[in-house]
C-alpha cells in the first residue's frame, strides 16, 4: 500500500498513560542498587526546570521562535511490535512527530510497512533504512526540524534532546558557526548529531553509531535523500546503515558533529546506562572494540553527559522502568 500516509501526531493527540499495573510491577520499576539504577540517579537526570521555561516562554510568545520540532523514526519487524507499546507510552509521546517503520502496517500500533530492495533481514537493514529516510522526506519534511532514527530498543529522553536542539551551541552550528539565527536565514549548514566511532580506530573514518541514533537536521536529510541515496551503493546489502549513512554523507562534506557536553561527557549513549557505569577500557585500548573506537572518552561515572539525549540496548522492563527512575 504504497499511498499510505501515515499520521505521525497520532500518539500527541491520543498519548497513552504511564501506569505501574500492581505492587510486583511496581517492585520492579522502582527496584534500587544496580548500576542501572544508580547511573540514572547519581548522574543523568531530564533537565525540567528548563524544559518546563522553555514551554511557558513558547506558551506565552516570549520566545523568539518556537520550540524545536522532532520527528522520531523507530524500526522494527512485526515479530517484535510487542516492544513498541512501552516506547508510546514513555519516551515515544514526546516526539513532536512519530512513527515505526515496519513490515507490517498496524494504524493503532503506529506501524507502517515501508518496502525496499532486498529481503527483510539484519544483514539488509541499509536498504530499509534507504527507503524509510524517503518515505520521511516525502511526507514530513516540512513540517519538523529536526529528525532522529533508532531501533525498537532505543530510550530518547525527549527534554534533554530539544534543549540541546535549541542551544545555543547547536543555533550557531547550524547557521554556520558565527552568529546565531534570526529567523530570516533562506539556508542552513548540515548537522548531523550523534555518538561518534571511529571505524577500527581510523579518524578519518568517523561514523555515527546507529544503536542510540543519530539526529539530522532539514539541510541534513535533505542532501541525503535528494542527492546521497540515488548514488551511495544504492543497492548494495549490508547492516552497516550507520557506516553507509556516514560515508554518504562525508562524501557530501557533511561530517558527524561531536555532542559531547562541556564536562566532555557523551550525550548519545550506545548501550545501557549501568554498562557505561562499569565499563574501563583494557590496558591496551585497541583490544577491545568499543575502546577502540571511541574518540577521547572519559570513562565510568563521568562517560555519561548529566543531561543525555539516548540510550540504546533498553529491553524488556528495563524502558519502563528507566521512564519511572527518571
């Protein structure tokens, strides 16, 4: 059914409520200790103070412009639509725009079966992911500013992402680094955001890992739709989306944007909070992959900004659960 248009605002229009079921589910959420836990409390926190400023001065017309508009874009396969309800009813909601791609279309769930070249398998997931980002550009591109993509089993903590969106930091990035914008601007410089690797070690090699996403802005998604995807291995199979985008970009001199926070801690987490609690490189770090290719980081309590954007690996309780904490 290639006319669908699926309708992204479904899930602001009709947000499902968060609700811990009975006094088992409620000992799981609230369960304290574990790294998971103790990261999510001693150090990454949503900043609503600022969130909640930011929402009166847009309210009141005090802003200049108003809030940063967010697609969220989220795959899947049908077998693992179970997954997904817990995403709508925590981080998902958040989302300005939202949508699952799958390969089944399911209009309650928020799914929509997106065809593409090739078998529906994780070694084709570069070819889904082609055909997802031009069904996002063809039916949403004018209406958001920025747009991220993840798994089913990412965790996007919404607040912290559009303050950074918004700041001051990013304004300037994207006007080209030397005044902020005033809203008269008829271009943009490309941003492409999110947690940086260097592909077996190599700088010159940066890509943005794909397991907590990456965020684009409108020049961004638009040079890769319109210009990158005819061109870049347009039928090639692989899982490597995130290397592919990468390569397609820079390609385009659009490089991965570093998100660090100004303590130098990471922003776009690629695996669970607790992990990054306890992980230390090994003495050589080059012996272990993700030392390998992570790019000056600092490491155990101090690897995690305090207001980080994405988390990746969050299965099963552990997204609720994650939702209930913070």
């Amino acid at each position: 059914k290639f006319g669908y248009v699926h309708d992204e605002t479904f899930l602001i229009k009709n947000p499902p409520t968060f609700e811990i079921k009975d006094e088992k589910d409620r000992g799981v959420l609230c369960k304290k200790g574990d790294p998971n836990y103790q990261m999510l409390t001693k150090k990454v926190f949503v900043d609503l103070p600022n969130h909640e400023a930011a929402e009166k001065r847009a309210e009141h017309g005090l802003a200049k412009k108003g809030r940063a508009k967010i697609f969220c874009l989220v795959y899947t396969i049908e077998k693992n639509h179970h997954t997904i309800p817990a995403i709508k009813e925590t981080w998902g909601k958040k989302c300005d725009g939202f949508m699952v791609a799958s390969t089944k279309t399911d209009r309650e769930l928020g799914t929509v079966n997106i065809p593409h070249e090739g078998p529906e398998e994780y070694n084709n997931i570069w070819q889904k992911v082609r055909s997802m980002w031009s069904y996002v550009y063809d039916n949403y591109y004018e209406k958001y500013d920025w747009f991220h993509i993840g798994g089913d089993d990412l965790y996007l903590i919404v607040e912290n992402l559009r303050l950074y969106l918004e700041s001051e930091e990013i304004q300037l990035a994207s006007n080209g680094g030397e005044y902020l914008p005033n809203g008269s601007e008829e271009t943009q410089t490309p941003l492409f955001l999110g947690r940086r690797f260097a592909e077996g070690g190599n700088l010159d090699r940066i890509f943005i890992s794909g397991g907590s996403g990456y965020t684009m802005n409108k020049a961004t998604l638009k040079t890769l739709v319109v210009d990158g995807l005819p061109k870049c291995r347009p039928h090639f199979h692989t899982f490597s989306e995130d290397v592919m985008v990468a390569n397609c970009l820079r390609q385009r001199n659009i490089l991965p944007y570093d998100t660090k926070d100004e303590a130098g801690g990471e922003r776009y987490m690629p695996f669970a909070p607790g992990h990054h609690l306890n992980y230390h490189p090994p003495a050589n770090p080059k012996d272990d992959w993700y030392s390998n290719y992570s790019i000056n980081c600092k490491w155990g309590i101090d690897h995690c900004a305090a207001k980080s954007v994405a988390f990746h690996y969050i299965k099963g309780d552990l997204m609720r659960r994650m939702y209930a904490i913070l």
